[in-house]
C-alpha cells in the first residue's frame, strides 16, 4: 500500500501522475530547494517506494521523506540516459541529501588514456592530472561498468597492458580488443575508435552513426569492401546497442525540463533555450604562463569533448586584457566556422572582465549572442544594460526572492544560492575554473621542468627533447638507469645529466 505520509495534495497528484518511463527526478523541501535527486528504470515505481509505509527505511532516508514536500521528474529514452542525467545534475546542485546518503566509495570515474602508446579504458575512483580524459563521477559502479561492456562490443578497446604480452588476447578474437599487440589494429585507427567512444559517451550518438555511415559509403565507393563489411558490422551493431540500452543523447533532451535552464531563460528573457553555454575563466601566476579556459555546456550537461583551451600571446597580469584576447580569439572566423556561435556566454568575473569580454565581442561583430557574468564574492549575476543582448526580469528576480542594484551601465542581479540558476551557473562558473587552473599547472610544471635542463650546459634542444620524450619529467630522468642514459644520449653527455641529481 502506497501512503503519503505528508498531507500534501500537491505532491499525491503528481505521485499520481509518475509515468512509467525511465528518468532522473528531484525530491524539494517546502522552500523549493533540491534536496535529493535520483534515478529510476522506472519513475512510477521507484518514487512510491519513498512512500510505503510497509518499506523498511535506514534512519537517513526516513529523515529525507520526513522533508520532501514537492516533486520533479525528468523523462529520458533509457536507464543509461538516466545514470549520466543523474551524475551530471548531482555535480550541478549538489543535493545536501545525495552527500549525506552517499558512500563515497561507490563513486567511479571511467578513465582513456587515448594519449599513450597503448590506450586502455579502465575504472577508477581518484582521476590524476595525467593527461587521461576522465568521464564522471557516477555514482552506480553496476551500472556505468554493465554500460560500458555493451560499448566494447561496438568500440573494442584495451583493459590493459599485460607486460611481455605478444600475440593477441582472447578478447580480441570475441571482438572485444584491437590487438595491437600482433598488429591486427594500427594505433591510428585504435585511437579513431577511442575518439568515437568518447564521443558517444559524451551524448554524441548520431553524429557518430552519420560518421560511420559515411566512410562506410566512401570505403564501398573506393572497392575497399573489406573495410566497408567491418564498418557495415559496427553500424548494425551500434543500431542494436540504441534498440536495447544508449547512453545519454543530450541533443534530444528536453530543456524546458531542466530547472536551472528555464529559471534562466525567463530571468534573461532570452528567445529559446540556450543549447550551447561557454564558460570562460583565466588562470596565472603572477601574470607567468597566462592560460584560459572555454568550458561548454550542451543542453545543461558539460559536453568535455567540445572545451577548448587558450593560452594567451603575451604574458600579461591584467586579466581584462587577457580575457579581452581570448574572446576576441574565440570569436575569430575559424572558430566561428569549427565551433559555432555559443547561445550565452558566461564571464567569471565582475563588471571588468565582463567589459573587456563585450569589447572583444563587439569587435568580431558578434553582438547578438548575450552575455553575462559572475562574481565570485557574492554570485552576483553581473549584465551590462546597454550591451549583454538580454533583458532583465524585475518579476522573477522578486519570485525568486533576490534583488538588482544598478551600477554604472550594469546591473548587479543577486539570488538566493539555493535558486536553481545559481547553481547552474556556479556549475559553468567552477568548471571553467578548474579547467582553466589545471592547464595552467601543467604549463608552470613543464616550464620548470624544461629550466632545470636548460640550465645544463652541453645538453642541446635536441638533447633535451630526447630526454623528456623518452623519461617524460627531470624527476625521471633523474631516476633513470645509466645504461638507459648511455643508450639514448652517450656517455658523454650522461655525465653531464646527471649534475641533476
């Protein structure tokens, strides 16, 4: 028997009203506020769970129902769109429910190494900066590893490496492995079918069947036919995989669903949804290896195959200046044609940045897309009146329980944190952030680690670019074994290196 234990007529019709598809949905308190998000195969059934009174129930969870007050869904085309909905709107509004009731050992990254000479795809719970593209947290280990054996049947990949390994595994001869190992696949196409795999997980399922379909037509045109039979098989395989189980098509998504999205378009009065959001943040010290970030989100979710990063021309401590020449970069014709025009932009910063942004905009004669900015000191939502191409809602500011002050030619817009387009926006915010400091890491690291080299008189550009090739960091380089050394650059020279110690 199915009971609602609060007396809320609202919330008993739309238990009422649960479909029956797979989706993500939202439990609020009585403020509005987000307090739990979770998944289901099916909504009907999972939600009413909540609600019968003969389910046992740990202490958390009764605590949680005891404050559920209202009810959202979010309708997706199957449980797999559901597990990437679900960890991308965690992240997004961090629920004080889902912390509390999480085990943080469930929490899984999938990890590609497309980078090496031998790419794996693998698990892991703690992503390194080690230059791997690492897809996460979900929060299902089950279910992101039952998605991912389904994948390898159309995108066959490595798990591993095992050492001394020289003939092809099993796993290749089920289809499952490219065997480089024996040469059956070049490491170009093994990393071509990397890409497509990222691709898809990334909800780019049907511009990666139009760009099978097409080398497939391209392979038959040339007589190439024992290409276009292997691309025919991924084709129908990958046909079958969407007939059973797909992972999230974030272009299919209905925005109008997404809390945060349609907060924002009515505060913005923006025309249509914006499927395409950038994000853009700087990263320097002291005005040493300036770099900046282009995050973008599609549809609401980061989309980390389409970020883009920058590193400016000159080395500069004035972050206007500097966010000045990446949006003036950003908006050049080559861009414009591999990337499209973005829907909003969103500045981390004040009114400064925001203005060197417009400027660099204006100049590319790329006025019509809005944008706006956000301060980190108080989320102040940050529009120019004259220049940002939105218009501002004084209603939904007061629905929503903020306020605007106006300053100079800009309008200072501050909402409650809980407010679903704060969040939205702190989510772009601090992911072009973490973005934009990792880059700036990796550049410091190598520009100290290039020093130490140069510093060593006799050890050439070439040298150099031997070593690190091979070692990877001075600190390897330092561990390294003399006859490796001797190997590579003589034995002459490994002296020399070795004043590295």
């Amino acid at each position: 028997m199915e009971v609602v234990e609060q007396d809320n007529n609202s919330l008993k019709s739309k238990l009422v009203d649960l479909p029956i598809q797979p989706g993500v949905y939202f439990f609020k308190d009585k403020t509005g506020q987000i307090i739990y998000i979770g998944k289901a195969a099916r909504l009907r059934n999972r939600v009413r769970q909540y609600f019968q009174t003969n389910r046992y129930r740990d202490p958390k969870t009764a605590v949680l129902i005891r404050e559920i007050a209202d009810l959202e869904w979010m309708v997706v085309d199957s449980e797999i769109d559901a597990l990437f909905l679900e960890a991308e709107l965690i992240r997004r509004y961090l629920p004080r429910y889902n912390i509390l009731l999480r085990d943080d050992k469930a929490l899984v990254y999938v990890r590609i190494d497309y980078d090496s000479d031998y790419p794996t795809v693998s698990f892991t719970r703690r992503p390194l900066d080690d230059k791997a593209h690492y897809f996460g947290p979900y929060t299902s280990t089950l279910a992101i590893k039952q998605a991912l054996r389904l994948l390898r049947k159309v995108f066959p990949y490595a798990t591993k490496r095992q050492p001394g390994q020289k003939r092809a595994t099993l796993h290749y001869h089920l289809g499952l492995d490219p065997g480089l190992e024996e040469g059956r696949t070049s490491l170009e196409d093994y990393r071509a079918n990397l890409r497509r795999l990222m691709a898809f997980i990334s909800g780019k399922k049907n511009s990666i069947t139009k760009e099978i379909e097409k080398e497939m037509y391209l392979a038959a045109n040339s007589q190439d036919y024992e290409r276009a039979a292997k691309l025919r098989n991924q084709l129908t395989s990958l046909q079958r995989l969407s007939q059973q189980i797909i992972f999230s098509d974030k272009e299919f998504l209905d925005l109008s669903k997404d809390l945060g999205i349609a907060e924002l378009v009515e505060l913005l009065s923006l025309e249509a949804f914006p499927k395409r959001i950038e994000g853009y943040d700087i990263s320097h010290m002291q005005g040493s290896d300036v770099v900046a970030s282009m995050v973008v989100f599609t549809n609401g979710a980061s989309n980390k195959t389409e970020y883009r990063k920058f590193k400016t021309k000159q080395d500069i401590n004035n972050d206007f200046f500097n966010m000045n020449e990446t949006i003036y970069r950003r908006f050049s014709p080559q861009h414009l044609k591999d990337w499209g025009y973005p829907d909003l932009v969103l500045i981390d910063g004040g009114k400064g940045q925001l203005d060197a942004a417009l400027k660099a905009r204006d100049q590319r004669n790329s006025s019509r897309v809005p944008f706006i900015g956000l301060a980190k000191r108080q989320e102040q939502i940050v529009i120019d009146v004259t220049r940002s191409n939105v218009a501002l809602n004084h209603r939904t500011i007061q629905r929503l329980g903020g306020h605007a002050i106006i300053s100079q030619n800009f309008i200072l817009v501050t909402l409650p944190k809980s407010t679903n387009i704060v969040k939205l926006l702190q989510r772009v915010r601090d992911e072009s952030h973490r973005f934009a400091v990792s880059y700036h890491s990796t550049l410091k690291r190598k520009r100290v680690s290039n020093s130490k080299l140069d510093e060593l008189p006799g050890i050439g550009p070439i040298t150099r670019k031997k070593l690190l090739k091979e070692f990877g960091s001075v600190k390897a380089i330092q561990a390294a074994d003399d006859q490796d050394l001797i190997k590579l650059i003589g034995p002459a020279k490994t002296s020399i290196v070795r004043n590295l110690r």
